[in-house]
C-alpha cells in the first residue's frame, strides 16, 4: 500500500502558504495585487499536482474534492489566462482552509 504522508503533508503545507500568502487583504485587494495572485495561484498548482498523486485508498478516506482539485491545476497551467479570479478567490477562502483541516485530520489520526 502507497504511505501518502509526504504527499499529504506537503499538500497541507502548501494550502498554508495559501493563507499565509492572502494575509488579511480583501477581495478588492487581492484582486488589484498581482503579486498575490501569482504566488497564490502557484500554490494552488502545487495543490492540485500533488491531489494527482494521493492513493485512491487516501482519496476515498479524505473527503474533499479531489478531481476539482487537480481541474483547478489543469486550467491554471494550461488557460492561465482563462482563470476567472473570482472563482480563485473563492477556492481560497471556502476550499483551501476545508482541504487543509480534513488533511490535518487525516494525517493526525494516521500516525
């Protein structure tokens, strides 16, 4: 059986970044700071590149939209430019912090 703890670990860290990158900017901000955007929507390529590659035994014990994730990676790599900011906006303050407590919960009771 595959150990996905490294997969998992580094999934959770980058969802940290995440937050750590948005700070406590607004929406109007965030919009208006391509900075962000950019080291934001990197971590989110990160997200969804290493989502490719957790087990499906991990995949199904963890409930979070595993296939969302890695289309979100596909479209930032492959349309950059057809990424709609306000769905970014939304995975980052709804998604992201509900990917990183199920993986924190799941790495936390898997050790």
């Amino acid at each position: 059986m595959k150990d996905d703890s490294i997969t998992l670990e580094l999934t959770r860290q980058a969802c940290g970044k995440v937050t750590e990158f948005l700070g406590a900017i607004s929406e109007e901000e965030f919009y208006a700071d391509a900075k962000t955007q950019s080291a934001i929507i990197m971590q989110l390529i990160v997200i969804g590149e290493l989502a490719k590659n957790v087990s499906q035994v991990a995949r199904s014990a963890i409930d979070v939209p595993w296939k969302q994730i890695a289309g979100l990676r596909d479209v930032a790599i492959h349309q950059y430019f057809g990424l709609k900011l306000k769905e970014v906006w939304r995975v980052i303050k709804d998604d992201v912090p509900m990917v990183q407590d199920k993986i924190s919960a799941y790495l936390a009771v898997s050790k």
